[in-house]
C-alpha cells in the first residue's frame, strides 16, 4: 500500500508513523508514506498558502492552486487515479467497515486541511471521500490521517504479526471484544474464569462468544443494532 499525504506538516506525518508496527511495516516495504509538502507549490515568494475568506470572517482559508498543484505532481499520467481522502469534520465517520474496504486499495491520498478550511473548489476537483475520526475539531488533519493510516495498515496481510494478530477482535461481527487473561492465574485474590483453565476449546469458545455479547450490551447497545447475531446469542441475550 502506498500513502501520499499533501500536508503543510510533513514531519508530523513521518515522525508519527515511524516507530512500533507502523516503522516495522515500512522497513519491510508492506507500506510506503509519502508526505508531500504543500508549502512546495506555493505560488508566490512568501511561500504563502493561505488567504482571507472571501465574504469576511475568522480565520484563513488554503488556496486552491498549491494543493491542486501537489496533487498533480503525486499523479501518475494513464494509471488510475487513487481516491482521494479530505479529513475534515464534516466527512462520514470512520469506523472498521471503512478501515477493511481501504486497505483493499493499492494507493491512496490524504489532503489535510489546516486553518479555517480549505477553497471548495479545490475540494470539489479532487476529492473523492470526505471522511472524520470523530464529532469533535482538531487543528488540522495531520493527526487524523495518523489514526487512519494506522486503522489500515493493521489489516494489510502481514503488517501484524501472529501474536498481534487482527483475525478476532473488537468490531467483528459488530460486538465487542471479550475479555482477555494471561499469566497468574490469581491476582490479588482474581481468579481467572475457571473455563478458561479447562482446555476445553467448544466452551471457551461459548464463554467468549457471551462476554462479547454482555459487554456490548452494557458499553455499546448501539452496536447490537448492526451486529451479526445467531440465534444462540438472541436466546442469551434474551435472558
Ligand atoms: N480535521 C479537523 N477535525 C477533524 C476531525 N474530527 N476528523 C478529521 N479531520 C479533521
């Protein structure tokens, strides 16, 4: 998977994604981050990217000819054009469904905005999706297009190893992860479930399904709406 990320904050980016699993998966060539600086293609000597907006108001708005001219220069002639990714608050929220269906790309591109906004007209040439991590403003897009760089990358074959593994986890199905246990077995006088002692693989495996269950019902009804559920877990849930 190739990223290219159009910033003013380049850095951020690089220094962000370069430790821990993100730094290991580049290394091993999984995945390639690109962060091209905006700032590069500023039309006048200033290297000025932003300006008033047009109608009065606060704030600045990022001109459209610097990130038009960004974009082209990260674009291939004759190959199809990768979608195109604005953060911004206004986007349809992220959540794993988008995650998996994003890791499928070969390539993608990140713009981040920055100040009040950016031109619409840039926006409107070449965006594809408009997407937010959450119902609250940050200072740029830098910090979002982290989390979902991150959110993909972990579901691209090998990026996890075997014991990070994302082949059971929180969202499958639509439920929430079942509690996890390890070594002592007692902790301050907590016990670990006893069935999970047992070896007994078809009831652990009853006994997570159920966890799951009650979790999502007490920290997440709103999920239970969307999710996968047998009729086993409808008659537990029923209880
Ligand atoms: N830029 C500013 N706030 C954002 C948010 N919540 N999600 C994505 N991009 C943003």
């Amino acid at each position: 998977m190739k990223y290219t990320i159009l910033t003013l904050f380049p850095d951020m980016i690089k220094q962000g994604l370069n430790t821990s699993i993100m730094g290991k998966a580049q290394e091993k060539k999984l995945i390639q981050i690109e962060a091209v600086n905006i700032r590069d293609y500023a039309y006048n000597k200033h290297k000025q990217v932003d300006d008033y907006p047009y109608g009065g108001g606060a704030g600045m708005v990022m001109q459209p000819e610097p990130i038009y001219e960004a974009y082209k220069s990260v674009i291939e002639d004759g190959n199809k054009t990768p979608r195109v990714i604005y953060l911004t608050p206004q986007g349809k929220p992220f959540n794993q469904t988008m995650a998996r269906e994003f890791s499928k790309e070969e390539e993608l591109i990140f713009l981040c905005g920055h100040y009040e906004g950016v031109d619409e007209r840039v926006i409107d040439r070449i965006v594809t999706d408009e997407v937010s991590i959450g119902d609250y403003i940050l200072t740029g897009g830098e910090l979002a297009v982290m989390v979902m760089i991150d959110a993909i990358s972990r579901l691209i074959p090998d990026v996890l190893s075997n014991e990070t593994s994302a082949e059971i986890e929180t969202f499958d199905d639509n439920l929430l992860e079942y509690p996890q246990y390890t070594r002592p077995a007692v902790f301050m006088d907590d016990r670990v479930p006893d069935v999970l002692l047992s070896g007994h693989h078809k009831n652990i495996d009853v006994w997570r399904r159920q966890q799951s269950l009650i979790r999502t019902y007490h920290k997440r009804p709103d999920l239970l709406e969307t999710a996968n559920l047998t009729e086993a877990d409808r008659k537990f849930l029923d209880k």
